[in-house]
C-alpha cells in the first residue's frame, strides 16, 4: 500500500495523566503515525510543558483544543492532522470528537465513548453524515487470543453458546482516596465520570468483551451496584446476570474494592460441546475444554491460529505479548483503514477488526441499564438500546 506516516494530534494526555502515554506508546510502536500537534491539558502550563516535552513544534502546541481544530483544518493538506486521539475524562469526549469529525479529522476515543447515552448516539450520527473512521480503545479485545476465540466461537466448533462469564476485578480503590490521587477523584465523580463508577471503568469492558467473543448481544439483565467504600459517590463493586439473544446466559462481575486484585480481566465461554478460558494474566494461552478429551492450550505466535489472530500477533511463540501491544493492535489496524480510505482501496477484514461507535453506544446503554436496573425491584429488565 503506497501512503505516509498519519498526523495526529491529542486532546488530553498531558504529562499528569496516565492513559495518554499508553495511547503515545501504542501509535508509536509500527512507526504508522506522527504526533505532530496536541492540546495536551486545560491547565496552559502544563499544557505547553508536555507539548515541548514530546518534542511538537511550537506553533503546534495547544492551550485549547478548538483552537487546535481550527487552526489545523486551516492548514494545508499535506501538513494538518489526520486524526485525533481525545484521552481526556468522559465528561470531555463528546465535544471534541464531534467537532474533529465536522472538521474532517478521523477520531481515535478512550473508553466510554460518551457522557451519556443519548451523546453516544448522536456521535453516531456525526459519524455517519462525515463518512470518517473512529476507534474506540477497548484494549482487550486486541488481544490475539482473544480474537483467536472469537474465530473458533464463530467456526461453531462449541455448537450453540451457552454461558458466559466475565470477570474485571481490580482492588485499588479499597480505600478512599479520592483527595489524593487523582485518577480516584475523577473516576468516582459524576460530574467527571458519568452515571456508574466501577460499571463504567471496567465494566464496560468485561461487558465489550463477551459480545465481542461470542458474537452475541445482550438482551436483558439483573443487575446489582454497591457502593463499598464509606463516602464515594459513585459504585465501586457490583455483578450483573446476563441472558443473551440466542437464550444463553451469562455472569459479569466488576469490582475496584477486590483487595490485592490487579488487572486480572477473565473471560470464559462455554457452548453445547466444550468452551474456552482466557485470562489478561497469562495472556499468550487460550484454554480450549472439551466434553469428552483433554483440554488444550492454544499458544500466541504459533502456526495453527486463524489470520484474526496470526494477524494481530507481533513475535514468535514463546515471546510475551500484552497490554501495550494488544492496544497497539486496535491503533494499526484503524491506521491501516484509514490510510485505505484515504487511498480509495478496500480494507482487509483483519484491519476493520477494531472497536467503533457501534460498540461505544452498546457500552454506554450497558452503563445506563445496569445503573437502571441496579435501582429496580424487578429481577430481570430489558436491555434498552
């Protein structure tokens, strides 16, 4: 494919964040995009500091990111940004993305997509009217054994699905510390973080990952939030049973207060004939289990995986790949998209295997169900889109 480096500027991610680096690692590792612009924090300060820090040009470092919009899409084509990246907290998502869009800028977007719903869908809109590409950073279904079960899944090898359980316990908010750390104050504000804590941090993940594995949708829920920690504002812990499309069932835990949890995000998956086990701690295995014969270990970097798989994996057997590398995945295979677009060629379908608006609206109905539901005394309430 003939092409260039993309431009890309950044809405947050300054040098007192925590995710913006991650994002900065994760384009950076194919050498696919230069970050070229950013508006890195709303404190001017620290704004200019992180821009000079990253080594951006002076003109090109912003104080305000509609002033960055403006003046990039002013600039001619073969210097302004292609793309945005917004790793600011939800509450500062759906603005920026939406002017990037009617400035002709494809979008890259943390997790959850919006504020709200009713944003979620109007970004949607945007997306369509504009015909641009948006990546939404659900970093674990870029695992590639992760997408290696979603192919066997899809393959039918387990026959019809039946249950499914997805785990994200974490324990770093076991304690208030919400006057201290920063990442605490705004993830449990819901003037920053939206209408869930826990459910909406990671949650949401565990909630992306068993649709996107099995292929199934949820169809309605029982849900339960707690708030855990004496004074938080928002939930830290809750549970959600699940009933599926197809009539499988299924169990999501979240939790933030799980003493001594780190990222141990944990999928399982079992249909009428075996089923498969995947966990973020032993990333590089995929257990594969069957009624009648032994269980089998499926490996990263080995010869017998499907091309989803083969094609998001970055070094031979035996060498670990994780976080870092499961984020950079859903960076090039947009990348790779994009640039297709930009060139009239048609993408591969391993390169259009990323999260978008589609999945981000799905995330935030999850959000609004299980914080409706979690309020409900009807067991069972349906899952309203």
């Amino acid at each position: 494919m003939q092409g260039r480096k993309l431009r890309m500027g950044m809405i947050g991610g300054g040098k007192d964040a925590f995710i913006g680096a991650i994002h900065r690692i994760a384009l950076n590792m194919d050498g696919q995009v230069e970050l070229v612009a950013g508006a890195l924090s709303i404190n001017p300060e620290i704004a200019i500091e992180s821009g000079t820090d990253l080594f951006l040009d002076k003109d090109r470092i912003y104080t305000d990111y509609k002033v960055m919009l403006e003046k990039e899409a002013a600039m001619p084509a073969e210097k302004r940004i292609d793309f945005v990246s917004i790793v600011t907290p939800n509450f500062v998502h759906y603005a920026p993305a939406i002017m990037a869009l009617e400035k002709g800028f494809h979008v890259a977007i943390e997790k959850p997509i919006t504020f709200s719903l009713e944003e979620a869908k109007s970004l949607k809109e945007k997306v369509d009217e504009t015909g641009m590409t948006l990546l939404l950073t659900h970093t674990y279904t870029g695992y590639p054994m992760i997408k290696q079960a979603k192919e066997m899944i899809r393959s039918g090898m387990f026959g019809k699905i039946r249950k499914v359980y997805a785990e994200y316990p974490q324990g770093w908010l076991s304690q208030f510390i919400e006057g201290s750390n920063k990442q605490a104050a705004w993830r449990t504000d819901p003037k920053r973080s939206g209408a869930a804590g826990a459910m909406g941090d990671i949650g949401t993940h565990a909630f992306n990952m068993a649709e996107y594995v099995t292929g199934l949708k949820v169809a309605k829920i029982c849900a339960d939030l707690n708030i855990m920690v004496e004074g938080r504002m928002l939930d830290d812990d809750g549970a959600v049973f699940l009933k599926f499309d197809n009539g499988a069932t299924g169990v999501l835990m979240a939790t933030q207060v799980a003493a001594g949890e780190e990222n141990n995000v944990k999928i399982r998956v079992y249909g009428e004939t075996g089923g498969l086990e995947w966990k973020q701690e032993d990333a590089n295995s995929l257990l594969v289990k069957w009624l009648n014969k032994p269980t089998e270990i499926y490996r990263g970097g080995a010869g017998y995986l499907g091309s989803f798989a083969k094609h998001n994996c970055r070094t031979p057997a035996g060498h670990p790949e994780g976080y870092l590398e499961a984020f950079a995945n859903h960076y090039r295979n947009f990348v790779l998209t994009v640039r297709a677009r930009i060139n009239n060629e048609q993408p591969k379908p391993e390169w259009l295997d990323f999260p978008g608006v589609d999945e981000g609206i799905r995330g935030m109905a999850f959000i609004e169900n299980v914080v409706k539901g979690g309020k409900s005394d009807k067991k069972w309430t349906e899952f309203e889109v």
